[in-house]
C-alpha cells in the first residue's frame, strides 16, 4: 500500500465523519483501504491505481473517474449521482444493490461485475465490455446502452422491455427458464435471430 493525499483524505473524513469535497488526486496509489460509508462530492480521480478497496455505502456527487484502476473494489450500496467512468478498469467489482443516476460510463472494462440489485436511472453506458457480468434483479428507468458487450451476461429477473439493445452485443445472455426479461427489448434482425434459436422458435 501507498499512503498519498488520498490515504490522508479518507482517514480525515472518517474520524471528522465528514465529505471530501472539490479535490483533484491524480496518480494516486491505494489499496486494501476500509472507506466504507464516506462521501465524495465534487472530486476527480485522474490516472489513479486504487483496486481492493473498500467503498462500501458510499456516496459519490459529481465524481469524475478519469483512467483509473478501480479493480475488485467493493462498492455495494453506493449511491453515484452525476458521476462520469471515462476509460477505467473495473473489472470484477461489486456494485450490489448501488444506484446511479445520470451518471455515464464510457469505454470502460467491467467484466465479471456484481451488478445485481442496481437501480439504473437516466444513465449512459458506451463502447464499454461487460462480459460475464451480473445483472439480476436490475432496475432500469431510461438507460441508454451504446455498443457495449454483454457476452454472457446475467440478467435474470431483470426487465428488458423497452431497452435498445441494438447495437451492443448480447451473445450467451442468461435468463430465467420462461425468457420473461427478453419481453419487449428492442433488437436488430440479427439479434432477433439469434434471440430465436434461444426461444426455440423455428423461422421458415
């Protein structure tokens, strides 16, 4: 572990029990940190390397992750509200039960994520690879989803209906016995007739 700025940051907001607001850490190095339950508001992260922390219920405002390494970090129960993941690694994180709100992820890798139980709502998510991830039981209120690659993806109990698809890649795609969450999803005609082969429905 490297203690910087940021490592001095977080145990100041918890002993204060208080935000950490408009801070710029850039190239930070941190891991194996417990920063369960603190606030960020107004901060950016920039080229900073901060895997296998703790993040646990936090809250991230107006927060900027510009070509981070976020890896394997646990960050179930957060709440992100205009928060932008520009070109992160992001791989194997848990974002159970977390909420993000007109928050934007582009060209970021996210494969093998927890993303079961997350509500999503006015969020954009481009050009970014999401295979193998967990989308269970996800709430999605106006997402939008452009070229991202949900290859083997999970998405078990979650509502497709209404959301474009069309251009992302839904290859493998898990889902319930009864195919429910694929009511409704829009597609392109040859996703449709891949979708078919796993519908069983037979196109003469």
């Amino acid at each position: 572990m490297v203690f910087d700025l940021l490592y001095d940051e977080i145990d100041q907001a918890i002993e204060a029990e208080n935000a950490i607001e408009q801070k710029i850490f850039e190239n930070e190095r941190l891991s194996g940190i417990n920063a369960r339950k603190v606030m960020f508001e107004r901060v950016q992260f920039i080229k900073c390397q901060i895997p296998d922390n703790d993040f646990d219920s936090g809250e991230f405002i107006d927060v900027i992750f510009d070509s981070c390494d976020l890896s394997n970090c646990c960050l179930k129960n957060a709440y992100f509200k205009n928060c932008r993941f520009l070109s992160c690694k992001m791989d194997g994180c848990s974002f159970g039960a977390a909420s993000f709100k007109s928050t934007e992820m582009k060209d970021c890798s996210c494969l093998y994520c927890n993303f079961v139980s997350t509500l999503w709502e006015n969020t954009s998510t481009s050009d970014c690879n999401m295979e193998q991830s967990f989308f269970s039981e996800v709430k999605l209120k106006k997402p939008v989803f452009h070229n991202v690659n949900f290859n083997g993806a999970d998405f078990f109990k979650t509502k497709l209906k209404g959301i474009d698809l069309s251009d992302c890649v839904i290859t493998n795609l898990m889902v319930s016995d009864t195919y429910t969450e694929l009511a409704g999803v829009k597609v392109n005609m040859y996703q449709a007739a891949e979708l078919a082969g796993l519908l069983k429905i037979q196109i003469v």
